[in-house]
C-alpha cells in the first residue's frame, strides 16, 4: 500500500479519537453538574486530576480499539 493511505487512515483516526474523547468529557461534564472540573484543577484538586486522567485512559483505551 501507498504512504498516501497510511496518511489518510491515520488522519481520520485521530480526528474519531479527538472527537469522541471531546464528545465523552462534555457528557460527563453535562452528568455531573455540582463539579465543575475547571474550577477544581485550578485550585489544585489532585483526587479530580487522578480521575480525569482515569477517565482519559479508559476512554484512550475505548476508542483505540473502536477505531481499528
């Protein structure tokens, strides 16, 4: 196969992945309106910084197998 395809396939996979991690934190964000995760990282609230990061992870994990 070419390096053209290669370059497409990867290109729209970033874009699902980007989309859909963008798309999963606006929903859970809308599911958990007494949080405002902005608010708590600025004032350095490490158990939210953990647990977005979990959330980051499962969701990388998610869509890493969903795309291929």
């Amino acid at each position: 196969m070419d390096i053209q395809h290669y370059v497409i396939t990867i290109a729209v996979s970033l874009a699902i992945g980007l989309a859909g991690f963008v798309a999963a934190y606006k929903i859970f964000d809308w599911l958990t309106p007494g949080v405002h995760f902005s608010d708590q990282l600025n004032a350095d609230n490490r158990s939210v910084a953990i647990f977005l990061a979990g959330l980051f992870i499962g969701l990388g994990l998610l869509l890493g197998n969903a795309v291929k």
